[in-house]
C-alpha cells in the first residue's frame, strides 16, 4: 500500500470515527504501528489531525478531506463522468469549472480531446479551481480566465468577494458543477457556503448547467446550496447510480446520462 492511499485511508477512518489508536489503525492497513506512529506524526505536521497519546483524533469539528486525497477514491468512475461530460462540449464554447475531483478529471479529458488540440481559442475555461487553471494553462488552445479570490487549501478553490468582478462580466456557455450531494428535492450542494455562493454565480451565468457526479453523491445533500435542481438540465453519473434515483431526477426535469 503506497503512503499516500495509506493517509487518504487512515483520514477516512477518523472522518468516520473521529478517533484512531496505533494498534487499531495498524491492524485495519495491515502495516506495522511504527509506521502508523509515522503517519499520524506526519498528518499532523500538516494539520489533518490531531495526535494523542497511542493514537489521533479529527482535525475541528467539520471534517473534510482536503482535496488531494480525494482523488483516489472511485478514480474510474470519475474518469468516465469526465470523458462523457468533454464529449458535450462543443469546440468554442466558455464552458464554467468548479472545484473537485471530478471537475478535475473533467479537465483533463477536455485537454486531451480530439477536435479540441487547436482553435483561437479551441475553448475558454472560466474556473475559480488554482489546479484546474494550472493543469490547463500549459494548453495553448484553451483561453483560461481565473475568476480571483482567497484560495481555500481543501479544494483548491478561489472564494470570496473578489471574484464578483469577473463572474459579473462573463456569459458562459455550460457550467460544469463538482457537488458534495445532489438530491432532486434540495438540489446541488456544497460543504462550504463560500465554495456555493463561487458555484452558484457560474450557474446563473451560464445557459446550461450541468452536474457531472459520481452515483455516491446522489439523493445526498451537505450544509451549502449551490443551486434548485431546476436549474440544472444535465446529470452525468455513473452506471452504479440506482434506476429508481435517476427517475426522480428525469421527474424533476433532468436529463440523466449513465457514463459506460
């Protein structure tokens, strides 16, 4: 087991149980306690708990996995999402990314996308995600606009008044949103109100808005809400999502698209 699904490991644990001891967490990964005593020596270096005698607890109250480890969790799914949601995207268009994972890899199919390797430009990416940006500048093809802000370490994300600047100049396209959870009845959610209020400004700019999400975030919903699930005229998920989740979805109004 590498070191780094070895700490996205032991973090879920504590999101989970809110507390861990040595023995317990070495017996779960099957690796020897020095090397948990390690881990957790590490994590808490960098502020992902908080360590206790033979053991550690959850870093606040509000656990959240910071973003980079979040990436491999359901790492296939995410990348078939990513590809079916690139396939709908027209070359030219200003195509709106929020923050996370699945964005991410949205991202990334975008890039390498046959009909999207030149253009002036090919497309523009309006994003408030730093690593969204960074991974997509290096693409001369693609005009990337960075909506501003105060970064947030979990997401990567630009939050904040500074970028009403922008996102109030700008007409896009699509919106592709990351959720925590969308629900037919809430809508689409967020953990943060800051990372909702971003997302939700690059909804009501664009002319679709469409959620690209893993089935484990369906029928769920977090604290932020970004936008009704009127709102939203596409849902890209995953093959596990239940048939009877993805009708309530097209009862509401929302064309459902099961990515193989």
């Amino acid at each position: 087991m590498s070191r780094d699904t070895r700490w996205t490991t032991l973090l879920e644990l504590l999101a989970a149980r809110g507390r861990l001891d040595v023995a317990e967490a070495a017996a779960e990964l099957e690796v020897s306690e020095a090397t948990i005593r390690r881990d957790f020596d590490q994590l808490a270096e960098q502020q992902m708990l908080v360590r206790t005698r033979g053991g550690a607890v959850a870093h606040g109250v509000s656990y959240e996995l910071p973003l980079r480890y979040k990436t491999a969790r359901r790492a296939p799914e995410k990348q078939r999402i990513a590809a079916a949601v690139a396939d709908r995207i027209a070359p030219g268009e200003a195509v709106g990314l929020t923050g996370g994972t699945t964005t991410t890899e949205v991202a990334r199919a975008l890039a390498v996308r046959p009909g999207l390797a030149s253009g002036t430009p090919a497309l523009t990416i309006v994003t408030n995600a730093l690593n969204i940006a960074t991974e997509l500048a290096v693409r001369p093809q693609f005009k990337i606009v960075v909506t501003g802000g105060v970064a947030r370490a979990q997401s990567y994300e630009l939050i904040g008044p500074l970028a009403d600047g922008v996102l109030g100049q700008i007409t896009l396209d699509v919106a592709v949103l990351g959720v925590v959870g969308f629900d037919p009845e809430h809508g689409a959610t967020a953990h943060d109100e800051a990372e909702a209020a971003i997302n939700r400004q690059l909804c009501e700019h664009a002319r679709r808005v469409v959620v690209a999400a893993d089935s484990s975030k369906l029928g769920r919903r977090a604290f932020a809400r970004i936008c009704g699930t009127g709102q939203v005229h596409t849902l890209i998920t995953d093959r596990a999502a239940a048939p009877e989740e993805l009708a309530r979805f097209e009862d509401a109004g929302v064309r459902t698209i099961v990515a193989g």
